[in-house]
C-alpha cells in the first residue's frame, strides 16, 4: 500500500510511519479532516468531505466521505512571456501544496444570470485540475472522468458547486475537473505563437492525469473524457486528433458544440480584435509582440465586438457565435472534426453522443449566456422566411417545417429555435454517429487500407486502431421539459447528470420538485459507462437510428427499462440530407 495519511487537527506530512491503508481511512474519515496524498509531482494536501445532494439523501441515498483535492496546477501560470504560448507542465514542488480550495479560473467575471452555477476565483494560477476520489491509494484501479466545462469557449468554470460535489466519486469514479485558457487568449490567433492553446491545455492536462491519477486511485487506462456544450464540442475535437491518441479511452459528449474555426474566420476576427485595441497593422493579424501590450482586461472587452463579422441570416449567426474556438490550423486540428471521425480518428473509442430536445429557447431568460442578444432578431424574423434567412432551399424549408410540426405550430421564432438547435447541438450528434458508422464500414476500410501510405498497413501486417474496425457509439435524447424554463433546453440536463437536485441553483434551472429518478438515470448511465463502458441501451452502431429517450415516463417513474426510440433525431433528416447539419462552419 502506498503512504496515503488523513490528518486531524496537527499537520502531519505523510511518511512511512504514519502510511496506512487508503480504505481504512476512509471508513474513520471524518468531514473536513485534511490527507495528504504524494504525487509524481510533490505532496498534495486535500480534504474529506461528505457527498449527498438534498434530493437524494430525502430519497435515502446515503451520504459518502470523498477526498477533495482543488486547484492542483498541471501547468505552470499563463502569465508573463507564458501568457500566448503552449503550456509548460507544472514543475515539481517541494514539501506539502495545499489543496483545499477552488484554484483561481481563466473566467475573470461570471455572470448571476447563467443557467449553470460557475463562480470566477481570482488568481494567475488559472491552469489546474480538481481530483474528487473515493480512495486515494496506488492499487484501487478505479475508472476515472476527466470533465471539461462549457461556456461557449469564452466563458465558464470548473469552480461550479454541481461539477465539484463529488457524486461521481460517491459512486466509484475518480473525477477530474479541468480548467483552460477561454476567449482570444486561448484560442484567438495570434501570429508567432501556438495556435489552438486551449486545446493544448486540454492536452496538458490530459497528459497530467496519466501520469498522477494513479496516486488518486484512478486507472489510467481507464479514462472518460466528458464535457457538454463547447465542453462536449472539445470531447469530439480530441476524439479527432492524433495528439490524443492514447489520453482517453472513452467519450461522453453532451449537447456537442464543436467550433472548427477555418484558419481564414481566425485570422480575419484577430485583425478586428487587433483593430479595436489599437494594435493592428492595418487591418492585419496581431503578432505576440503587439499582443503583449494589451491586457486581458483589454482583450475581454473587445472581443464580443470582434467576433461580429459582415454579413446576415440565421447560419452566419451561427458561425458568428461559435467564431472563437479550436481553430482547423492544419497542425494541431488537422482537419474539420466530422472529416476527422469519417475517416477512422478515434474509431477505437467508445462513444455516448447526445441533445436536449429543444436545446434554445426565444427569450434572453432561457438561452445561454453567449447567445444572448440574438433573440430580437429571431423575433423579427416572418414566418415565411424563417428558414429562407438561413438560406435553405424551398424543398428543405418544406420538408423540415413537415418534419417538426410542433415547432412550426409555435411560430416563426420556435422554428428558428429548433432549426439553430439542431445546426449547432442535434446536427452534430446525429454526424457524430453517422461519421463513425461511415468508418466502420467494412469498403470504407477496406479501402483506406489499400490507400494507407505505410507499405505494413497495406500489407496487412500492421493494423492501426483506425482501420480495426470500432468501437461503439450511443445516441440519447433528453426530453424532460423544466418546469422553470417550459422546454428541455440548454444546461437543464446538466444538474441531473450530476445528481446535484435540490439545491438552490438546481432549483431555478429545474424546479424544486425535479424527477430524482431522472437524476438516477442519466447519472447513473454516465457512472455505467466509465465504469462498465456501456451506458445500458442499445447503441446505433448496432442499429443506426436508435437514440435513448432521457425523461420518459420510465425515467421518471424509475422503471429499469430505458425507453429507445428506433428513430430518435428522425426530424433532422431533412437537413441532413441537404447537407446543412452536421454544421460546416463558413469563412467569415
């Protein structure tokens, strides 16, 4: 067994007389007793804490002690000459780094409107994980969820109280949250440094959890990787990339929004950023040294303005809002992600890959922050071209007002709701899984084969993970409708997924009387799946279609048997077939 110490009272530092079995110290823990776990890095000192939401300790879940270690830095602070480049890891330490408090967050100003608690902690030190486990000990092998945070790539928090409750490692699953450059500093491009820095950072921590959460008692090769909103775009974006083979083996993406940012959209919102702060070289792209004289102050405040380019209609709104992201540089993201799946990247990963049923809503109080504004527009927009200002076809306009009669009935701003849903969210689940169906198809292998450029492959005498055949993908929908917001939008899943009902937060997205067997569903699928490595339905790589209905009456009435739809994102057809979702972001 290796040195793991609960200390009470005196600060102990964790030494061979003091070593004890990390089991036994959890069953004598006590809340808010402080341990001290050694890492690869130096000596961590977390804390115990008691893990229960209010719903479900009234339906009589027990409570848990979880160790608690916050803020623990993966890589060294983006500040200075590091502020625009790739990040360094996180240089080793002596004696004890504490770790009892939320790290400071790349989010310098939070917003009291936005649907998911995440509280901005001031601070350099912006580049950190937060390790919750129920066993600290070397040989405990349990599976592990890293969690990457939404917030549209500009904003958000791994400080929510709902990410950070320890309810994944109440039920045996090590859990990681991570923090990342957001905004123009971490994905803006900038001429003379790494692009695509918050994907690094993304991959640095990734890189740290292989090596360290062995000393939480998580498995590496057991790895999650979890998001939702631009959290669960960065899920399919690593599922892309060759820098992350290895670094995860499953995937869970919830309400995907991928960005793919063409290099041309990047370099042309740098010069307007470069313009309005006064360092561009007329109307040229910022170098780091001109970059250098700004602050991020400076840098938060021109950007919204920036990301507005010319031009109108609801599919350039899109590409608008999504136009700070991992950028498509050729290097790094070699190519657009669903380009990327088609072709075999991260076909040996298991995948879960699902949307809200009406992720956006008309008013500024239901949709999430980084839309907001959009709405007058919506309002403004007739009937008659509510799908014409997206420019779609008359053929497709017709088909797709067929296919979703119950938005088309609730007017022109409820259809331009559904239709930016699923360009941005339901498009991309529904590519997702098409994409790895595609790969998986044994001519498409067979071909790739022979076209490989490695005279092994094509021999048949190496087979790389891309060509050997796939792993499966689950599809699901989330249909609950919030009492608080009247549709299943945006984030409402997200208090479920970590069985965080009943407090006050909770109840302002979802209601106080929120379906706890609702919350035992999705969570408990998410906890099967790193766990087991199946979600517990049917996938549609077995039959394409086949999508999990979240909030069915058996969900709500906690009946073991998941409700399936054989055709669960059938009303995307038309747009599919016209080729406008998945969304293929444009060049501004």
């Amino acid at each position: 067994m290796r040195s793991v110490e609960r200390v009470s009272g005196e600060r102990r530092d964790a030494g061979a007389d003091g070593a004890r079995d990390a089991a036994d110290a959890n069953r004598g823990a006590r809340d808010g007793d402080d341990i001290v776990v050694p890492t690869p890095s130096g000596r961590v000192r977390g804390r115990w804490e008691t893990v229960g939401s209010p719903s479900s300790r009234a339906h009589g879940r027990p409570t848990a002690q979880v160790a608690a270690f916050r803020g623990i830095p993966y890589a060294e602070a983006p500040i200075g000459a590091r502020r625009f480049g790739a990040p360094v890891p996180k240089a080793p330490w002596d004696g004890i780094r504490d770790a009892t408090a939320n790290g400071a967050t790349p989010q310098r100003v939070g917003d009291p409107r936005a649907l998911i608690p995440e509280p901005s902690v001031a601070g350099d030190d912006t580049l950190h994980v937060t390790v919750l486990t129920p066993d600290p000990s070397a040989d405990a092998h349990l599976p592990v969820l890293v969690w990457i945070h939404g917030g549209g790539y500009t904003t958000g928090s791994p400080a929510s109280p709902w990410y950070g409750n320890g309810t994944f490692a109440r039920d045996g699953v090590v859990t990681v949250l991570v923090s990342y450059r957001l905004g123009f500093d971490g994905f803006g491009w900038i001429e003379g440094v790494p692009q695509n820095r918050g994907v690094r950072d993304w991959l640095c921590a990734l890189e740290w959890v292989q090596r360290h959460v062995a000393a939480f008692g998580g498995d590496p090769s057991r790895v999650t990787v979890a998001g939702q909103s631009a959290g669960g775009g960065a899920v399919l974006s690593l599922l892309g990339m060759r820098a992350a083979v290895g670094l995860l083996a499953q995937a869970w993406a919830a309400s995907p929004a991928l960005a793919d940012v063409p290099e041309q959209t990047a370099r042309a919102l740098a010069a307007r950023l470069g313009d309005r702060l006064g360092i561009g070289a007329h109307g040229g792209v910022p170098s780091l040294e001109t970059m250098r004289r700004t602050t991020e102050h400076d840098v938060l405040r021109a950007q919204p303005k920036a990301r507005r380019g010319a031009g109108r209609g609801l599919y350039r709104l899109v590409d608008e809002l999504l136009a700070i992201g991992p950028v498509v540089d050729g290097e790094l993201v070699e190519r657009p992600t669903m380009d990327a799946l088609a072709a075999g990247a991260g076909a040996a990963v298991p995948l879960v890959v699902g949307a809200m049923h009406d992720e956006l809503a008309l008013t500024e109080a239901l949709v999430p922050r980084w839309l907001r504004g959009a709405t007058g527009a919506l309002r403004a927009i007739p009937s008659r071209a509510t799908l014409g200002a997206a420019h779609v076809d008359a053929a497709t306009r017709r088909a797709y007002v067929a296919a979703n009669p119950d938005a088309a009935r609730a007017g022109a701003g409820a259809l331009a709701c559904r239709y930016l849903s699923d360009v941005i969210f339901s498009g991309t689940v529904v590519g997702a899984a098409h994409a790895r169906e595609h790969a998986a198809d044994p001519t498409v292998r067979a071909r790739r084969t022979l076209e490989h450029p490695d005279p092994a492959v094509r021999a048949g005498e190496r087979v790389p993970a891309a060509l050997a055949g796939g792993a499966d993908t689950w599809a699901y929908r989330f249909d609950w409708a919030s009492p608080t917001r009247g549709a299943a939008v945006h984030c409402v899943d997200v208090p479920f997924a970590f069985d965080a009902l009943g407090d006050a937060h909770a109840e302002r997205l979802v209601g106080a009387d929120a379906p706890q067997p609702l919350a035992d569903a999705v969570h408990g699928a998410m906890v099967a799946f790193a766990t087991d490595g199946a979600p517990g339905w049917r996938a549609w790589s077995e039959a394409p279609g086949v999508t999990r209905i979240l909030g069915s009456a058996s969900d709500l009435a906690a009946d073991s048997t998941p409700t399936v739809d054989p055709a669960g994102w059938s009303r995307l057809a038309p747009l599919t077939a016209a080729g406008i979702a998945p969304r293929r972001p444009r060049a501004l």
